[in-house]
C-alpha cells in the first residue's frame, strides 16, 4: 500500500512539474499536449519531432522545452492526461443492478474500442521497451483502475447476497472476459473497423444477462421477493388478529 501511495504521489509530482498558472500559459501547454497527442498516436514517438510539435501547435521551442525539458517527458505528458480524463463508470450498490452493470459495459466498450483508444495502445506496445514506466502507468490507470472498480462492486453484491459470487475477482474477471476477449482479438490482429453503437449496447446487455443467469440473479432476486411477500402476509395476518 506505501508503495502504491509512493508511486502515485510520484505522478502527481511530475504531472505538477512546469504547469502554468496563468490561463494563458494553461492554454498554451494544452496546445502543446494536443498537438503532440495527434502527432504521437499517428506517427509514433520515433517518427514525431519536437520541430513538427511546434509547428503543429505554433509558438516557439523555448515555450515548448519551458514545459516540457524532454521529448520523452512530453510523451509521458501525453500519455498521462489520455488515461487520466477517462474516468471509469460508477458503479454503486444501490442502483438496478442489471441496469447498472449494462451501463458500465457499454461505457467500458466505448473508450477499449474508441480509435483513439486504439492508436494509444498501440503506442504503448511499440515503446513499452523504451518507456516501461508509461507503459506501467497506463495499466494501472486504463485497464487495472477499471478492474478493480469492478471488483470492488462484486464484492458488495456478494456481501449483500444480490449474486451467487465465491470470488469477487474471478467473476469479475468472468464478465469482461466474455464481453471484451474475442472482439478485442478481432480489433487487434484483423485490424476490424471499431464496432458501432448498437452493436456494443446489443452486447452489453446479452453479456450481462447471461452474467447474471451464471450467478443466479434471477433465483436470487425471485426467493428474495418470495421472502419479503411471505413477511408482509404474515405481518399482515398478525395485524389482522390483533
């Protein structure tokens, strides 16, 4: 746990480093960021230069290296507000449970198969040797944030016997294993055009119900009915003697 706590106050540090107050100096370094972005996820880190990053942003070097000393502490920039800005779906033990985890689905196919999404990984896969610390810092904050969100939800539906769940990670692992392996393959080897819309919110919604018929919801969530029809008529029973 101190290690994590380490490793994250580490980030911010560098995340904080040469970050203008002014809004104009603020509008600046996000040109900058943009511009790299673009130029990064289209042509890799090797093939941008710092030449072409200003030009694609305007201003000067000096402006560019004030923020920035590196190119690879531009690229770490980069990365870093990519993941950071995309916050996982909330998920809380009070709402409809079917429709909560259908939510969360489709919102997880929605960034895993955006191009952008798409254009970043590959980045990170092609400079993984060169930058491990990247490439670390995009699973923790990208796929290991999102998972741990959806272990945490399963838990609370084991603790409150909403699903027949032994191991909050394993059925975690269950529901994006069957919503995301073989469409993330298609997307990754056969370089498939990203799925639309409907086609997502179609599987979302046919993976969930068959999660959730795994886990015996539908039994669940009928004795659980059962059970408070048969208090309520023997409450009322009660009540009527009375």
């Amino acid at each position: 746990m101190a290690k994590k706590t380490l490793k994250r106050s580490a980030a911010k540090a560098r995340k904080q480093a040469g970050k203008p107050r002014s809004a104009r100096g603020q509008n600046r370094r996000a040109k900058i960021l943009d511009a790299a972005a673009e130029l990064f996820l289209d042509h890799g880190f090797g093939e941008t230069s710092i030449d072409a990053i200003v030009e694609r942003s305007g201003g000067s070097k000096a402006t560019l290296y004030s923020y920035f000393p590196t190119k690879e502490d531009l690229f770490h920039a980069v990365v870093d507000d990519i993941v950071s800005n995309k916050q996982p779906p909330a998920l809380e033990s009070g709402d409809d449970l079917r429709t909560a985890l259908i939510s969360f689905a489709l919102q997880r196919m929605k960034v895993v198969f955006s191009s952008q999404h798409r254009l970043l990984l590959r980045l990170i896969v092609a400079e993984r040797d060169r930058f491990p610390a990247i490439a670390a810092m995009y699973y923790e904050y990208g796929p290991q944030r999102s998972h741990d969100l959806l272990v945490d939800y399963m838990g609370q539906l084991k603790t409150l016997g909403l699903l027949a769940i032994d191991n909050a990670e394993e059925s975690a692992e269950f529901l994006i294993g069957m919503l995301l392996h073989q469409w993330y393959l298609v997307q990754l080897y056969l370089q498939a055009p990203p799925p639309s819309e409907s086609a997502m919110r179609n599987r979302a919604t046919h993976v969930v119900d068959r999660f959730l018929e795994a886990f015996g919801w539908p039994e669940i969530a009928h004795a659980g009915s059962a059970t408070r029809r048969a208090r309520s008529g023997t409450h009322t029973r009660s009540t009527t003697k009375k």
